[in-house]
C-alpha cells in the first residue's frame, strides 16, 4: 500500500500517496539474448543482441551527461519504466516501486514485466534495499522525474544509492508532454540496445499516432464534454489540474476539456472533503486506477460519489495515472479515452 497522506508528509511523497492524483496528488538488459514480451504480447528480440560496444552516454532530463563504460547490463529501473523498457525487449535485475499487490499478483504499475525474475528493492514508496541494490551490482539506474528528483528514490538513502551507479532520469513533469515522454524513454530504450525499427515498435508508434487522432475526433464530434479527472481515498476527493502531468497536458493538446480546480495545492491539485465532492459539476470521470486508491465498488459507500451527475450517468473510465510510456501501452490509454469521449452524454 502507498504512504498514507499526512500532513506532514512532503509534496514529493504526497505524489506518491495511493490516492493521489494526477500526479497526483499532494504534491536488464541484463546482457542475455531471451526474447522479452513487449507491450502487445509478442516476442522482441533482446535488446541486448542490438547494444552498440564501447562507452554508454546518455543525457537525461536532468540535463545530466550519464556515461558508462559499456552499455549497461545490470539495470535497475523504477517499475513503470522498467516496464516500458520491457515493452521494448531491454531488461532489467531489479526494480522499485508498486511491483506486486498485497495477494503477490503484478502491480498495474508492472505491465509486462514478469516480476518473478526480478529483484525488488521496494514496493512501496521510501522503501529502497540499498544493500540488495549493491549486491545486484547495478550499472544504471532509471527512474523517472516530475520536479528534478529521481521519482521513488528516498531522500533518506538517496546518497548512498547514487553512488553505486550513474542514474537517468526522464521527465514525466514539468513541461513535458506524453508523447515528449514517449520520444525520450524510446530513446533510453534505443541506447540501451532496442531494435526501433523493428515491426512490433513500428506498429506500435503507428498505433499511438492514430489513438491520438481518435481523441481529437472525438472532442470535435462531441464538443463541450468536460472531464473531471479524480482519485479517491477514505478521507478526501483529489480533484487533478490537467495543468502538471505529461499525460492530462498532452489530452488538453488534442482538445479534451477539462474541469480545473481554483484551489490547487503545490501545482497539482485540490483535495475536497467527502461533503463537498460535488463542488465541480462534470459529464465524465476519469478515475486513479493506482493500488491503494478508492475504485467504484468501494466509492459506493460515499454518498456525494454516487450524486455525481457522471456516476449517476455511468460515465467513469480509469484514469492510467502513471502510464508506462511506451507507444503501445500509451496508444491503448488514448484509444479508451476517445471511446468514453465519443460516448458521453452531457450531464454535468
């Protein structure tokens, strides 16, 4: 289960809280040639076979120069990247980040990866083994980043971890873009040794390209729709700006509008008590979907939930609110998206 939301807990943390929203809340290639399932259940190639010799740069969106003396073998990931890097035939030794639910299943966060072959530092967030993560004797480490930190990486231990490898980090935050998000975590993927060009990644692209145009159909078809994007957790509502994370921007881009709260808190969203869950009328929900966060059947036990014109009208969809950015598991996003766009009936 995430860290529980306290006020005391940081902004950083507060993002990582299961109930946050939108980001949201308050604010290997492991040197074998196994075949790697990507994003649509067919086998890549390992990317491994691919990795150019010699040094290993890179410069991440930390607007770090990282180098290696080889392209890197032991990586360890953060699981939402990790699992995008899968998608892509790269694979790693361990992990950190949700991995596994309480009943040992996959975590959503986890997409493809078959958790059972790797380490995992930690499951939750500020849980990080540092000394199995020296044991795995790590060449990279890889994570994400919304504000210039290395996403899941604890500020307490954050020292001794990055001294035992070079870290990258793509931005997820700030000004990026879904699709900006994509491009440089397929670029870590292509670095790392991925074929780019191979059918599976071609079709892939191909796939999000037309998903993206599916979405801005359905705003023009069905205009003036508005979409309140919320997470539920047993005290408070988070209502998300669409303002902050790579994903809701990218949206607004292709002409989804969306209800903004007036009173965001740290830049990514509001929080309302139960009582006053309906202080912004809206004809779709799109719901956190995160472990840890409150989901239709148990939201039924909140009264103001069931109000919602969008709930009353049945018009909630998942909210995939911390993608696994590669171009398939992106393009399946966008592709229900403008399915529950072009669906929606205005009730708000």
């Amino acid at each position: 289960m995430p860290k529980p939301r306290t006020s005391s807990l940081t902004r950083r943390g507060l993002i990582a809280a299961g109930g946050a929203l939108g980001l949201v809340a308050v604010l290997s290639a492991c040197g074998s040639t196994d075949a790697a399932k990507d994003g649509t259940g067919k086998d890549t190639a390992a990317a491994s076979a691919s990795a150019p010799a010699g040094p290993w740069s890179f410069k991440d969106d930390l607007d770090k120069d990282v180098t290696v003396k080889s392209t890197p073998k032991n990586i360890v990931a953060f699981t939402g990247t990790a699992a995008a890097l899968n998608d892509y035939g790269v694979k790693v030794k361990g992990v950190f980040g949700p991995t596994k639910t309480a009943d040992g299943k996959p975590d959503v966060q986890a997409g493809s990866l078959d958790i059972s072959k790797v380490e995992i530092l930690g499951n939750v967030y500020d849980e990080f083994n540092v000394e199995k993560y020296a044991a795995l004797q790590p060449d990279l480490l890889v994570t994400n980043t919304w504000d210039g930190s290395y996403w899941y990486v604890p500020e307490a231990s954050k020292d001794k971890i990055l001294k035992l490898a070079p870290a990258a980090a793509i931005s997820v935050g700030g000004n990026a873009t879904l699709d900006k998000a994509l491009e440089r975590t397929a670029d870590l993927a292509k670095s790392l040794g991925a074929d780019m060009s191979s059918k599976s990644t071609v079709d892939a692209k191909a796939r999000f390209e037309a998903a993206s145009a599916k979405v801005r159909e359905a705003t023009k078809a069905n205009p003036g729709i508005k979409v309140l994007v919320g997470s539920g957790s047993a005290e408070l509502f988070y209502v998300s700006t669409p303002k902050t994370s790579a994903d809701l921007k990218y949206f607004e881009q292709l002409g989804v509008e969306f209800v903004t709260p007036d009173k965001v808190e740290g830049g990514f969203f509001e929080s309302l008590s139960w009582e006053n869950a309906g202080k912004y009328k809206a004809d779709l929900v799109l719901l956190d979907n995160r472990t840890g966060t409150l989901q239709p059947e148990q939201l039924k036990a909140k009264p103001t939930w069931a109000e919602l014109p969008a709930v009353k009208a049945g018009q909630i969809t998942p909210r995939v609110t911390e993608p696994i950015y590669s171009y398939d598991r992106c393009a399946q996003i966008l592709e229900d998206l403008a399915k529950a766009i072009q669906n929606a009936k205005k009730v708000g």
